[in-house]
C-alpha cells in the first residue's frame, strides 16, 4: 500500500482502459515527469480524444461485468503481465495469466482492462 501512496497514478498505463469525466477512456500516452496523458474513446482508439489531461482526473475502474476481458497488472509481484478476467469477486479479481495459464486472485485495484488497437 505504501508504494500506492507514493505513485498514486500507478494504474495509468498505455492501452488501459479507467474512466475521465464519467466516459470510459483509452490511455495512449503518459508522461509522468509532467503528471499529464492523452486519452482516445472506446470507440474510436486511433484518435487522440484529449491531450494534457491532468492524471488525478482519470479514475481507476474495473467494471464488474468486465468478464473475458483482457487484463494487465499494474501492481505488485505480477505487474506487468497480462491475462483474461474471468470475473471480479467483491474487491479481487480472478484472472488466468496468459503467460503460464495460472490463474491468480489479484487484488482488484492491481489490475487494469487492457485493450489492445482495435
């Protein structure tokens, strides 16, 4: 937790999936030296919706019906992989690695919906 507290951004990655302003975004770029990213919409990932978006406006979301989707851990011993969501159980995550096939019990604030270029 203490490591949270120190990169209260650590879940804005590139292709991760949070909420700016109540609409569901797409990260695209972060620049953490500046404390800004450009998001794109859901639906249109290859268009810059906005630039320079301060990152205490974008919000950590795990959508509870968000099964099957592709996840990434953003935190922890795990961060860094990837895997498929096969459902949310109150404040964890049950996800199959995609590297190994495990399946691991993450806590649901270490794991970001990815997408990838649609």
């Amino acid at each position: 937790d203490r490591i949270m507290q120190q990169d209260p951004f650590y879940f804005i990655v590139e292709n991760a999936l949070l909420t700016y302003r109540g609409q569901q975004v797409v990260i695209k770029s972060v620049d953490k030296t500046n404390g800004v990213c450009s998001v794109a919409l859901r639906g249109s990932m290859n268009e810059i919706y906005q630039s320079n978006v301060p990152m205490h406006l974008i919000e950590h979301t795990v959508p509870s019906d968000a099964s099957n989707a592709r996840v990434k851990v953003v935190f922890g011993k795990l961060a860094g992989d990837v895997g498929t969501l096969i459902g949310i159980d109150n404040d964890e995550a049950v996800v199959q690695l995609s590297a190994t096939t495990d399946v691991a019990i993450i806590g649901k604030r270490m794991v970001v919906i990815y997408v990838d270029e649609e």
